[in-house]
C-alpha cells in the first residue's frame, strides 16, 4: 500500500482499546530472558519489524527462542550470562534497540560478533555505546566510518568496573550496558552518570525490568533535584521467570490524541496507568495541560477531547516518541506550541525535526526550529496534504491523527506502521465504531 487517505470521525466517539505489547519492554524482556538461567515465558509481546529482528538476532547468537504470533508469546531458554555461538554475523535493519543491546550483550561472549543494519542505521551514532563498553574492558571495532555501524565486537567478556556515561544521543546505550553488567566477569560494574540524562524513564523502565528479574540496580541522587548521579550493577545472575509485557505508552499516545481533538469523544487504555513501567503514559498529563479531561488510574487512562485544546509550552526530553504525536496535534491547537528537549529527534529513523518541520507546514501551520526546540503556530485552517512519512513508523501515526479530525489528510508509504504497529490504522478506524 502506497497511500491511504484519512477519513475524520464525523461524530465523538467512545471507545476502549489496547495497544498491543511494548516495543521497548518486549526488547528488554527477550534480552534479559536470554541471560536469565532457566525459561522465561514472555506474553503480550509485540510482534512487529523491530521485535522479529531482536528474536532473530538473538537466535543467530545461538538462544532458543519459541515464538507464537497467535498467542503473542515467547519462550526463551536462558543460558545463566552466557553466549552460545562464537561467531555471528546480525542484521538489525533499522532497529535501534537491536544494535545497541546486542553489541553489549555480544560483549559477554567469547568470539567475534558483527553487527549491522540497513542505510539509515548506518547513519546513526554508536560511538558513546562504543566508548562505555571499551571503559569497561570489552574490545568493539569499527568496520567502516568511525562512530557508527556497522561495529566488531572481539568478545572476551566484559570484564567490568567503573565507567562515566554523559548526556548522549540514545538512553539506549545506558541501558544496553545496564542490562549485560550482572555478568561482567571481575568487578561490578558502577556508571557515573553526567547531568542532563537523555531520555531518563527509559532507563528507569530498563531497571524496574531487570528488578523483576532479580537483579536490583543502586541508584544514587545529588542535589535538591534528586537527579541521578551513579548507578551501580551487582554481579548476581537473572532468574528466569513468566512475565506479561504491558501495552505499547508510546503508541497509545496516538489514541488518546485523537481523542483530545475530538469535542466530546473519549478513549479508554487499559493496561497503563501511575503504575505503569514506561514513562509515556505522562503524556496524558501533557494532554490534560493542553485542556484534555484526563483520568490517570493505577492501571488505566482515560483521555475526554475538550472544545479546544489550547497551545503549550513543554519539554519534551523524558518522552521523545511523545514528543511526535504533540507535535502534529499542536497544528490543531488554539495558540501556539513550543516543544524543547528535542535533540535526539536528529539521529532517530530519520531527521524528524526536519520532517516535521516540512510536514507541518504543509498543513499551513507555523513551525520553526531553533536548536533542539520546535514551535508550532496553528493553522487558521489545516490544508489537505499528502504526508511525506520518511520511512518513519511515528511521522505515519502521528499524522494520521490530524487525518482523524481534518478532512484531506493522506499518508504516503503507510506501510511502515509495521516497524512497532502493524494493525496501527485497523485499531485507529475502530474508533469510530
């Protein structure tokens, strides 16, 4: 499918829906399984491009993995730290959780480890991951341009110790290290950690995960702010365990926008809540500051569209992915939105703050973007436009929602909903019903 062509919902609706599985647990949970000593039953898991090319880089490593779509389950036999194969060649495509916690847990094994993905990953920064494990005694080479993929890990285990981690491009490279350190093979491993940690509930959620597996991270806080200052890995293996992953936060934002631009409609998202491991389910709160009636329960949220959402001013750092779905709903707002924090939006799986700078105004909203921060004037009137989606799963969803309130929204290439949402347009048009 080239292009599909949103149709507004004519009227409010009311509806209940789930997203399926987290991407960014169900990657954690496969990589924890896999070194957990014993089988970990995994359910709710998404299966979607990025997952299946976890699973298979994981069984390239030599891991059993079980894997049943219908069910949404998997079942991974851990091997207690180890990596079974001695060499492997993996393909991660575009998945950027793939490359960043295979090339740690690579780290573990005893061999020669290479890992790759498609032209725009290649284009994507590796070198502070790099950098964090070779503090940490791991041997990773660069096979062509310096910094990025694709990279060599000449594995003799991590021998572990005392690394610095700065504010970087990707949370992911912490998290990565985060969850290989139990096994490292001499000393714990300790990350002191720089101010202004990008993307911090990501590695929050990475920790409450490893802890329900059984390996519980120290994290020490300075400062009035209580910001985090190290973070400290006992040597001490998972235990294998049957754990069911919660809806995708991130995609559900989707939802709860498109009921927020709807007067009167309202969407319900079982399965989040305050209790919730992803830090995404704060946009809701985001919403509610926009004018949205937001319920926030323990383990559900529900979102109310109110006659106008109004423009914000907010930073956006501890939710990047959010961070796309305000940004398209923002051309619907009365009053105009300043989104900061964005510097991560330059090397994700395109450059979105370009794109969402060309897209928006296309709509015939106002965008400007000045360092990592966009604003967003609303139109007077949003234009029909044909949405350029990059290649970006997020740019496809995000704009589908303005497709959902204004008429004559078309999304180019939609077909890329797959890497985190297959069924994303079937659930979005269930809404109506």
């Amino acid at each position: 499918m080239d292009r599909i062509t949103l149709t507004p919902f004519e009227t409010p609706f009311q509806a209940t829906i789930t997203p399926p599985g987290s991407k960014s647990l169900t990657n954690r949970a496969l990589v924890i399984a896999a070194l957990a000593d014993g089988e970990s039953k995994l359910s709710n898991v998404l299966f979607a491009e990025d997952t299946a090319v976890m699973i298979e880089g994981l069984r390239a490593l030599g891991y059993e993995l079980k894997a049943d779509a219908k069910t949404a389950t998997v079942s991974v036999k851990g091997r207690g730290g180890a990596v079974p194969e001695s060499k492997a060649d993996i393909a991660c495509a575009n998945s950027g959780t793939t490359i960043r916690f295979l090339t740690a847990l690579c780290a573990l094994g005893e061999g020669t480890y290479r890992l790759d993905g498609n032209e725009r990953m290649r284009g994507r920064p590796i070198a502070e991951l790099v950098m964090l494990l070779e503090e940490l005694g791991a041997m990773v080479r660069y096979e062509a341009a310096t910094g990025y993929p694709p990279v060599v890990v000449e594995a003799q285990g991590i021998p572990g110790g005392r690394a610095h981690f700065p504010s970087a491009y990707s949370s992911q490279y912490l998290s990565a290290v985060l969850m290989a350190a139990p096994y490292a093979k001499e000393a714990e491993v300790v990350v002191a950690l720089g101010p202004g940690q990008t993307s911090w509930p990501y590695v929050e959620m990475t920790a409450r995960l490893m802890a329900l597996f059984g390996v519980n991270v120290w994290i020490s806080r300075d400062g009035e702010d209580g910001r985090p200052s190290e973070m400290r890995v006992p040597r001490e293996p998972y235990t294998a365990r049957a754990y069911q992953i919660e809806p995708d936060a991130s995609n559900a934002t989707y939802f709860m926008a498109a009921a927020a631009v709807r007067p009167g409609a309202s969407v319900r998202i079982p399965g989040l809540g305050e209790q919730s491991l992803q830090g995404d389910v704060a946009f809701a709160r985001v919403l509610s500051d926009m004018g949205a009636d937001v319920s926030l329960t323990a383990d559900a949220i529900t979102v109310g569209g109110p006659q106008r959402l109004k423009g914000i001013e907010v930073d956006m750092a501890p939710m990047p992915d959010a961070a796309m779905t305000l940004a398209a709903i923002a051309a619907l707002a009365d009053g105009p939105t300043t989104i900061r924090g964005l510097h991560t939006w330059r090397v994700k799986e395109t450059d979105r703050l370009a794109a969402l700078q060309a897209e928006l105004r296309k709509l015939g909203a106002g965008a400007a973007v000045e360092g990592d921060t966009l604003r967003i004037e609303p139109a007077e009137t949003v234009r029909p436009a044909e949405i350029e989606t990059y290649d970006d799963h997020r740019m496809a969803m995000s704009f589908a929602v303005v497709g959902s309130r204004v008429p004559g929204i078309t999304i180019l290439g939609p077909d890329c909903v797959a890497k985190t949402y297959p069924d994303f347009f079937a659930d979005l048009e269930a809404l109506r019903g």
